[in-house]
C-alpha cells in the first residue's frame, strides 16, 4: 500500500468520524433545546393557571381550558397531557 493510498484512508476515516461526532453534538443541543423549552411552557402554564385560580372566577375551568388550547396543549379523556399539533392564536373574549 502506497503512503499517499494510506493517508487517504486516515483522512476519510477521520471524516466519518468528526461527520458523528457532529451528529451526536447536534443531537445533544437539540434535547437541550426541547428541555428548555418544555421547562419554559411548563412554567407559563403555571403562572397562567396560578393567575386564573386568583381570579376566583365560576368558570375557571373554561378558562384553564382555554388557556391551554392557547399555549398548545390538550388533556384527552384519560386525562393524559399531550402537546396540540399546532397552538391556536389567542382569542379575545369580551366577558
């Protein structure tokens, strides 16, 4: 085997392996993204639902649930929690 023939092979095992390791970076920052904005969506809806239970309302459980449709988010009839497919825009109310 030639030096030159050699050379090639490192460099392109090499380059396999960066392409990878930036596979598995990129993927890393990505689940750090989700997490962070799962963190975020958790504590609005936390400031939200805190707001409306102040509020002493007779419909608080409307506008918990219109509050989550806004912020994306859907409790099915098992009551699981699950993010709605796309959030709806907010919508005014005039009560």
């Amino acid at each position: 085997m030639s030096g030159s023939f050699r050379q090639t092979l490192a460099l392109e095992a090499k380059l396999v392996r960066d392409a990878e390791r930036a596979e598995r970076e990129d993927a890393v920052a990505e689940a750090k993204r989700d997490r962070e904005q799962v963190r975020f969506r958790k504590d609005r809806l936390k400031t939200a639902v805190e707001a409306l239970v102040w509020r002493e309302t007779d419909d608080i459980a409307d506008q918990v649930g219109r509050v989550l449709t806004r912020l994306g988010i859907e409790i099915a009839p098992d009551e699981t929690v699950r993010r709605s497919p796309a959030p709806t825009p907010a919508i005014h109310d005039s009560a």
